[in-house]
C-alpha cells in the first residue's frame, strides 16, 4: 500500500482529466446477480463518515467467491438512517445466534445472508449494493412492527419506552386498578 495522497499532491504538475467518465476508466469488476447470496464477512472497520458519523464498513464474501462491500450508518444525523443500520447490525447478530456485537472484530467470520441489488450510476458505472440482511431459512429481513425490530427500536431509544411504563404503573396505583375510587 502507499499513501496517493502524498504522491499527488507532491506532483503540481498533475492535472485531472476534465470530461473523463470514472465509468470508461474503472476497471470492470463482475457484479453478483440480484437476489439472496449467502455471504461471510471477512472485514469490519469502523470509519468515519464526511458528515462527521461513523458507519462499519464491510467486505463480504460470497460463496462463489465473489466480493461485496457494505456501509452500515451506526451514527449520523438522519435517525431513519441509523434505525436501518442498527436493524442490518441485529439480523447479522441473531443470524450468528448473537443478541449484538460489541466490537466489529466479532464480526469477523460470521455468516449471513444478503440481498444484492444492482446500483445504476452513469459517472461510477453499475455496482453491488447489498438492500437487507437476514440469517432465517426464509430470507425475509426484519420489518417495522416486528419482535425483532420493537426491540431493536428499544435500544436505539434508550431506556425512554420503560421509564413510561414505570410511569404508568405507578400512577395506576398499587391494585392496578386505572379507576381512582
């Protein structure tokens, strides 16, 4: 490996191309076909993001050999983003018989599986883009109102959802009667 950067800026006399496509330039890649792969995760990296979050980034296997990349959004200002990254965390968890990972090396070797998609880009060229994850012989990722997602969403809320409970019951009163008299 060797620090680009550096080279480049070092070299003023290096000029980027204008009107180059980076889909003409790239060197073509074989994609995976659309649908459920199964897949091992062979690296896991926490990374920043350039809004300033953070995302686990992932190298992915597939049992034909191929490879996949992922980001996983674990902190960033969009909330919908990170209850999406946290649900793809959970069914990579519970595929591995796991309620969550503490740190991304844990990550290292397991399997799951993966719906692939294609991503169309006209300045990148045609790429893998992996939609869901899931470990059940169905391949059916958790969805909002599920077990699975409730409790997920519970963690992602802290402790909020219990303090209110908490709340309720006390006001309720010692019979659990709602009525005051």
């Amino acid at each position: 490996m060797g620090n680009l950067t550096s080279i480049v800026n070092n070299n003023r006399q290096y000029v980027q191309p204008t009107g180059v496509n980076y889909a003409d330039t790239a060197p073509k890649r074989n994609l995976v076909s659309p649908g459920w792969h199964w897949v091992t995760i062979e690296e896991a990296i926490i990374r920043d993001s350039k809004a300033g979050g953070k995302y686990v980034w992932l190298k992915l296997r597939t049992d034909d050999g191929d490879v996949l990349f992922d980001r996983i959004n674990v902190l960033c200002e969009s909330q919908t983003a990170v209850e999406i990254g946290m649900r793809a965390l959970s069914a990579i968890a519970k595929a591995n018989g796991r309620e969550r990972f503490d740190d991304t090396s844990e990550m290292i070797g397991c399997r799951v599986s993966a719906r692939v998609a294609i991503r169309h880009s006209d300045t990148y060229g045609d790429d893998n883009e992996v939609k869901a994850y899931s470990g059940n012989k169905d391949n059916k990722p958790a969805r909002a109102g599920s077990k699975s997602f409730n409790d997920l969403r519970q963690v992602i809320r802290g402790n909020e959802n219990r303090n209110q409970q908490a709340a309720f019951r006390s006001a309720e009163g010692p019979t659990g009667d709602e009525i005051p008299f």
